[in-house]
C-alpha cells in the first residue's frame, strides 16, 4: 500500500512524499484552502479544525466527537489522486477548466482517528474499496466509465460506423474524428456532445484507417474548452506527453439544419481530459493474401481497388474488338488532334463517372494546334455551389517521339503510362466514387486533365475559363504517387504556392497535411525524418534517392504538374509523388505496373502489397484533405 503525504504549494494541495508506517505518525497535512478543507472534511466523515493559511498541520476529529483533537493529528490518504484536491477548489473559479482526473479511483469515507497509531493506520489501510471522493454531491470525479461503447462486433478503422454511446453519469465527450451531424448530414471534423446519465447518443463515425489506437475524451457536462496536440503528433503519443499548450472550442453548428457543435481553435491550454483508450480494426477482404495486401483492401477507400483500377487501364492483353488501341486496357493516351485511343478513354470513364451519379462534362478547348480534353464530374454544393473543391490528376501520357523497342533501350513515350500517370487517375476515380456519396458544402469537380505532358494544357484551360462567380477554393492534384514510402523511395506531400525557401508560407496547408499523416495514417517518425532531409538538402534528392521510411511534406518551389495552374489563379494546393527523376522508366515504354512492383519489393514484403498500401496512404490523405477543405477551406497565406 502507498500513502502520500500533501503540502500546500500556492493554494492548491500537492503530494510531496509517500510514506511509510513510522513517517505517517508524525507528518501533517498543510493548509489547502478553506473551502476545499471543509468539503474534505465532509467526504471523509470529519471535522476539519484551524484551517487556516497560517496553520502548520490540519486537526481532525470525528463528527459527534467531544473533547479537543490529538495534537499532531494528520489525515493521510490512501491512493488519493491530488489532483481531486485542485477540483475541489478550481471548481469554485469560474472560467478555469476542470482538472484531469485519469486514472483516478474510486474513494468513500475514512474516518479520522484520534490517536495516531500503527495498529489504526493499519486498520485504514485495509478498508474496503470506497464509494466515492464526494458522494453523490456534484463533484464527484468522473473516470473512463462515465461513458461506455454499446457493444458491437469490432469498432471499425478506415469505414463510416454507427456507434451507440451511452453515458453512466453526466458527461461531456470531445470526439476528434470525423463525424456525420445527424441534422445537415454533412461530415464535420468532430465534435462535443453532453450526453446525460442514462441517454443513449448514436453517432456515425469514421474512425482512422491506419492507426488502431483511437481515443475519445470525458469532461464535466456543459464544458466547451478541450485540448488539442500538436499537427505532427498522434493522440496517443500527446496522451503519453501532454505538452501542448492549444485548445479547441465547441461552438454552434454553422450548417443549416446542423446540430452538433462545430470545433473551432481556442484560446488557452484546453484544460485536463480523461482518455477513453480503444482499439480499431480495418475490415478486409476475404479473397486476398498479405502479399495482395489484404490490410488495405478494404474501407471506405482502400488501396486495393486503386491497384486493380490500374490494372484495369494498363491491360495490355490483346483484344482485336475492344478499341483502336487492340488491347483489353486503355493504352495510347496521348493527346492529339482526335486521337481515336483517348477518345475511347474518355467514353469509357464519362461512363465511370455518370455512374457516381455525378454531372459529368468533357471540356475541349483549343490549345495550340492540338485540342485540350478534360473529363470532369460535378457534384453541386449545398451551400456555397459557387465554390469548387477541385480534386483532379492527367489522363494523357507521354507520347513516343522516339522507337522504344524495348524497356531498356532509350527512346521516349509509353503506351501504358501506369506511374504516370494511371496512378494519380485511378486515385481521383476511387475518391470520387465515395465523396459523391456526400452532400457536400462545396461544389466537388473531379477532373482527369489532358495534354499535361505537353504543358499543362488541360488544367490551365480549366482554371482560366471558369464560369462568371466561380472561385476555387482549393485544388488536390495526383500525379506519379506510388513508387515511394512504404517502398524505398520518399512520398512527397507538397503544397505551394512557394514564396520563399527560407520559411514555410502556406502555414495552414502546412499543418494541415502534418495533422492528417500523424493520426490518420501514425506517420509522425516518418514526417519528422522527411522534414529533415527536406531541410538538409530540398527537394530534388527526394525525386531522386532512395529513402527509407520518409514521408516528407513541404512547400514546392517546381510546380511540374497542373497544380501549377491553379497556383497561377491564386489558389492554395496539396498533391502527393513518389520518386521522378530517379526513376528509370520516367515517360519510356516500361513504365508499366509490373515494374513498379518490381521496384516497391522490400525485404518485409512485396512489391504489390507495398504498391497497395503505397496507394492507400495516398488516396486516404486525399479523402480526409478533402472533408477537411470542405468544412473550412485553406486559404493562400501569400
């Protein structure tokens, strides 16, 4: 058994020594504020007596009891959390936030005695457990068992959930994920519900695809300050060092038909919480293996269905009467003066994208001497419709100007174009495919561009001829991400546009991609190592070199792809790439989906999974940008 003796250290009582038997007869407890002494006094069934600020010791005496207290009489506490004692008095503050009772256990009355002896301390020491630190009054500390999960068969990663909480006492429950407010039906980025004793809330969540350790907090019902960690930390790393020093703030929903608070930043530390710890699992598919990569095939989005969209595309097995390329997939994509290959394409994924149950359009613009062709879909927003969340990557590959007999005989231009850039395409179909499924804030256009790899054609068509009212609030672009982090090679988040190399001046994008990577996906080691070779020697190493475990998120100071467009218009970008330059294949025949493979295998896995779970990681980031941006749009810092 432990026992702790307190002191009082500027108002508050703090444990400053545990005791043993023969120190327990001859310490005192110091002075802790009235007010708080008397409601001490009355949880453990005693009369607390001279509680001054200039007393040396706290003398106790039972109620009812005659007589003057025993000198030197000390009340000593088992297990008692100091951090009750601060309650008792920050209670009677207003404005100052409620103390962290985690771990705190449970306490009922314990008598003081009038003769300080062994044998009595002993007696204490193996009372039984106790009800309560106050009783039934209003202060009585709340644990983790203030609210419980209702059972269901597995809490859910990476896939829209309905649980049902239910609460065991008055409580207030911050939930730092993505949810879905039963009024607007919209997602939100989390909220703060008071949920009283005995009430069942149902909410439908999305738990994190990639990290199973997720966390809800309790607090005293009616609080609306919480604590928040930092952008490149994940919940349970903050919980192990809470050091941060920002908050968020539940405010009312801002949606109409909304009614679950909104949370905007704060201005303080948030105050103390008590973690309910709880552990996800990502559903999978029955028919794969981990060489398949069978974790992350499946959720919400999933990295499996963007390899078997690139599959699908690259599919050169002949076919003499499935297009004019002869193949079963779509090859030949390059852009030209009516290239029968693209044309196909473009009638196949116009079909994709109506059935997503999106306004799909083809623009054509002339551009030079050769017509730029974009497929975008459109989902109208339900509140700010002249507002366009613009989520694309180009369709068009590299043209041959050169033979390319073979993959190892230099020439430029491919047929299958599966790094660059299926890839990027298969992601913006597969994010489509589930945002459509949302009533959205923004209008959400998603867009396979053309004519990118003769400049940018078909994103800078777009961004200069938007109709009359229309901005665009943000743009996410998809162009050459798959041969990097889990694979030897760096994934590189970057964001733009640039203004200077000296100092990061898209803070808000910034910090954005870092709180999404950190929790979402537990890649705070990996962020931390990418922002110090980023540091060390920029950006062109990273397209490069090869890396082990960096995922490195900065601002881009090259724009080589049609980010560069909407950059151009004043509008602040995300995008992910693997490797560039450092790859081989880069615009030439073999860069085809088994190369990639081959150049993903790692000593743990192989290069599919590796490629799966690559793509996964992508899409997600992209999906979570997207709510983000939706709820509260990035502005451009410049």
């Amino acid at each position: 058994m432990v026992f702790i003796g307190f002191q009082c250290v500027n108002g508050d009582a703090v444990a400053f020594k545990r005791l043993n038997v023969a120190e327990m007869l001859f310490s005192g407890l110091f002075h802790i504020g009235r007010a708080a002494t008397e409601k001490l006094g009355q949880c453990f069934g005693v009369r607390i007596r001279n509680a001054t600020h200039e007393s040396t010791a706290l003398l106790v005496q039972p109620h009812g009891g005659h007589g003057s207290p025993v000198n030197g009489s000390v009340l000593i506490l088992l297990h008692f959390p100091v951090l009750c004692f601060r309650r008792m008095e920050k209670q009677e503050q207003k404005g100052r936030e409620t103390a962290d009772f985690n771990n705190t256990k449970q306490l009922g009355p314990i008598m003081g005695q009038r003769r300080l002896q062994a044998i009595t301390l002993m007696t204490i020491m193996l009372l039984a457990p106790l009800a309560g630190c106050f009783g039934e009054s209003e202060s009585q500390a709340l644990d983790e068992s203030a609210l419980v999960v209702l059972e269901v068969e597995a809490l859910q990663g990476g896939m829209w959930q309905t649980i049902t909480l239910e609460a065991k006492e008055d409580v207030a429950v911050y939930i730092p994920y993505f949810v879905q407010d039963p009024g607007s039906m919209r997602a939100q980025n989390g909220t703060v519900l008071d949920i009283t004793s005995g009430e069942q809330q149902s909410v439908n969540i999305l738990f994190p695809p990639r990290n199973s350790e997720v966390v809800f907090f309790l607090g005293d019902a009616g609080r609306t300050n919480w604590p928040i960690r930092s952008a490149d930390e994940s919940w349970v790393a903050w919980l192990g060092n809470r050091t941060g020093g920002s908050s968020v703030q539940a405010t009312p929903n801002q949606d109409e038909g909304g009614l679950w608070p909104w949370l905007v930043p704060g201005n303080d530390t948030g105050g103390d919480v008590i973690p309910l710890l709880m552990e996800t699992v990502r559903p999978e598919r029955d028919d794969l293996t981990e060489d398949e990569g069978i974790g992350a095939s499946d959720g919400w989005v999933n990295g499996r269905d963007v390899f078997e969209w690139v599959e699908l595309i690259t599919d050169d097995t002949p076919c003499a009467t499935c297009g004019p390329d002869g193949a079963v997939g779509y090859l030949d994509r390059w852009i030209g003066n009516a290239n029968p290959s693209y044309e196909h394409a473009i009638t196949y994924f116009e079909g994709v994208m109506q059935g997503y149950d999106l306004d799909v359009q083809v623009h054509r613009f002339q551009s030079n001497t050769a017509w730029a062709v974009n497929i975008c879909g459109y989902k109208t927003g339900t509140v700010y419709p002249d507002e366009w969340l613009v989520f694309g990557a180009h369709f068009d590959i590299a043209p041959p100007v050169a033979p390319t007999p073979g993959p190892d005989i230099p020439g430029y231009g491919t047929r299958h174009g599966a790094y660059d850039n299926a890839a990027g395409s298969s992601m913006v179909l597969s994010t489509a495919s589930v945002l459509a499924e949302f009533d959205a804030r923004r209008t959400m256009v998603f867009c396979l561009w053309s004519s990118e790899e003769e400049g940018l054609w078909g994103s800078r068509s777009f961004a200069n001829d938007l109709p009359d009212g229309v901005t665009v609030s943000n743009y996410l672009n998809l162009d050459m991400a798959g041969i990097n982090y889990p694979g030897d090679y760096a994934l590189s988040v970057y964001l733009g546009p640039d203004g200077s190399e000296e100092a990061i001046d898209q803070t808000g994008m910034f910090h954005l991609a870092e709180w999404i990577g950190a929790d979402a996906f537990d890649l705070s080691y990996q962020m931390e190592r990418g922002r110090t070779e980023w540091l060390a020697a920029g950006e062109t190493p990273l397209w490069q070199n090869q890396y082990e475990d960096v995922v490195a998120i900065y601002e881009s100071p090259t724009a080589r792809s049609d980010h560069q467009s909407f950059q151009d218009i004043g509008v602040a970008t995300l995008g992910w790439n693997g490797v560039v330059d450092g790859y081989p294949c880069y615009h030439r025949n073999c860069d085809q989906l088994s190369t990639m493979e081959e150049y993903m295998v790692t000593d743990d896995a192989t290069g599919e999974a590796n490629l799966v779970h690559s793509w996964d990681i992508v899409t997600w980031w992209a999906v979570y940008a997207f709510l983000h941006m939706d709820q509260t749009p990035v502005p451009n810092e410049l």
